[in-house]
C-alpha cells in the first residue's frame, strides 16, 4: 500500500527533527495563519547565563552567599533561568544546602526554606513593590534581571543573559511569509528584556509581562478573532496556551514535561527553523501549493 499523505508528511517532519503526534494535527499545522512565540527557550537558546550577582547593600550577603542562597532555592525548578542560576553557583565550587517546602509559581519564581531563611528568587515586579534601581539598568541591555528576597527584605539580584537562536530571526521572516501575519511574542519575562529580543528578531507585536493566564487570553482573543493560531512554547507556564491554540509545538531539548505532553507536536532537534519546513510539508499534504 502507499502510505496516505499525511503519514508521509510525518515521516518526513520526523526527518526534520519534529515529533508530530497525530495525523489529525499534521493537518491542522497546515491551516494555522497567526503564530504566538514564546521568548525564553523558544527564541532564545535557552540556556542563559548568569553575568551579574550584586548582593543589595544592608543585604549582609556578599556575591557567594547570595548565590548559594538563590541557588539553593532554584535547585529543583527545572526553568532555565533556575538552571543558569545552579551552574553559576557550581562554576564558583558553591556547596548548596538542601532545600525545603520548595514551591514554584510559572511567570514568577521559586520559593524554598534555606537553612532556615525564606527564600524567593524571581521576577523583580512580581515580588517586591519597589524594585531596585539596578534591575532597570540591566533590563535596558538586553538581561533578564532576578529579584533575591530573603525572609521578606530583597537582598540582592542577579543578571541573566541569554542569546537569541541563531535561526530566530530567519524563523520569523518565513512564518510571516506562509501565514500571511508577523508572529507575535508572547513572554513572562520583562517587557525591556523583551523589547531587546523582538528587535532583534525582526518582531514588532511583543506582549511581555505575561502569567500563564495573560498568554492563554491573548491566545484565546486571536483565536476569537477568526485566527488558527499555533503557539510555539517551552515553559510549563505555556502549557496553557499550548493547550487552547489551534496547534501546539514544544521545544522539546530543554522544554519542560508539562509542556512536551500539551503541545501536538515536539521539536525534537533543537532547531526552531523546523516549525515552518513542517507547516509547509502539511500543505503540500494536503495538495496546496507552498
Ligand atoms: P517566558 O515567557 O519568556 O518563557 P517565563 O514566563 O518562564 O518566561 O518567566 C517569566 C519571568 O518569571 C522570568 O523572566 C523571571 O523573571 C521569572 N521567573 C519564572 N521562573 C523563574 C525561576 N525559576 N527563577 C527565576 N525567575 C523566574
Ligand atoms: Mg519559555
């Protein structure tokens, strides 16, 4: 027997690094003409660095104290901001405590209890009414900065950098050409950070700020709007949006679980390019000319 269209149309997207889940959705992929993008670890290679511990003055703390702290905190999120923040504290040979009553909040950080501190690591908006002056010099180039709070009082904050995917920019052009609509950015994170990114990248529609929530409703909103929608995500605080759009596709190196059992589809290879070559091989499934 030859094999129906769409079956062919998988093996190949699975030549091309994409784990497509159903024929249902290598179908679907065909018909999206609006794309919503994640920032971190989807646009950005996800694996960010630490470039700045500034321990806050009256803190107490000097740079390793407040990177063990945070550190220890983050040990069990598996963000990638968490990730950078552990080997940062493993390049400067930190011993970590153990962490207890450990809780993460998607689109805003972690807390855990260290050595009997209270500690949170996360979005400097979302845990502190006043945010130091330095977060503002950080975001404006281009970082991700994290807010430090122990036992209630910010203590210190830390620069994370991350770099765009090489094929982002690349990735844009030709989803805006197949679906006939520039791809919007849809992030947790800051929206100066944001801003540096989507230049970068060749995106002007940037939502920044978002909880899990706020990406599901923007989602929603330009699917009520007549739009099929694919969303391209990483986090668990995507799995929302993932879930609600018309399609869905994980980032599948450094995605989160929760993310990779939402989305219809995974991006197995690391390549961000893979989203449009897949949407064009559903057209030419389906007969339509690409
Ligand atoms: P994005 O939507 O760009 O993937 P997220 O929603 O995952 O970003 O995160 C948004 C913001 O929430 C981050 O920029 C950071 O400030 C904060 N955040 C979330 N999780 C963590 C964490 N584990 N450690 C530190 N900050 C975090
Ligand atoms: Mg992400």
């Amino acid at each position: 027997a030859t094999m129906p269209p769409l079956l062919s149309a998988i093996a190949n997207a699975g030549r091309h690094g994409v784990l497509v889940k159903s024929a249902v959705v290598m179908e679907r992929l065909g018909q999206v003409d609006a794309v919503a993008l994640d920032k971190t670890g989807t646009l950005t290679e996800g694996s960010p660095r630490v470039t700045d511990v500034r321990p806050l003055p009256g803190s107490g703390l000097d740079e390793d104290a407040l990177l063990t702290l945070a550190a220890a905190a983050e040990r069990p999120s598996e963000h990638p901001l968490a990730r950078a923040v552990v080997e940062a504290a493993r390049e400067r040979g930190l011993d970590l405590p153990g962490a207890q009553d450990f809780t993460s909040a998607p689109g805003v950080g972690v807390t855990a209890v260290v050595g009997g501190r209270t500690v949170a690591v996360g979005a400097p908006a979302r845990l502190a009414d006043d945010t130091p002056g330095a977060v503002a010099e950080l975001e404006e180039s281009g970082r991700t900065a994290v807010l430090v709070v122990v036992d209630g009082t910010p203590a210190g904050l830390l620069g994370i950098a991350d770099r765009l995917r090489p094929d982002a920019a690349a990735t844009v052009t030709s989803l805006a050409a197949l679906t006939g609509t520039a791809p919007v950015l849809l992030t947790g994170d800051n929206p100066r950070a944001a801003a540096h990114l989507a230049a970068e990248a060749g995106i002007d529609d940037v939502r920044a700020g978002l909880l899990p929530q706020d990406k599901l409703a923007a989602v929603q909103e330009m699917e009520s709007a007549g739009r099929k929608v694919l969303v391209v995500g990483d986090g668990v605080n995507d799995a929302p949006a993932l879930a609600a759009a018309h399609t869905g596709i994980a980032m599948g190196r450094a995605g989160s679980d929760l993310a990779l059992e939402t989305a219809d589809a995974v991006i197995v290879r690391d390549e961000l390019a893979a989203v449009p070559a897949t949407i064009a091989l559903s057209r030419r499934a389906r007969g339509l000319v690409v």
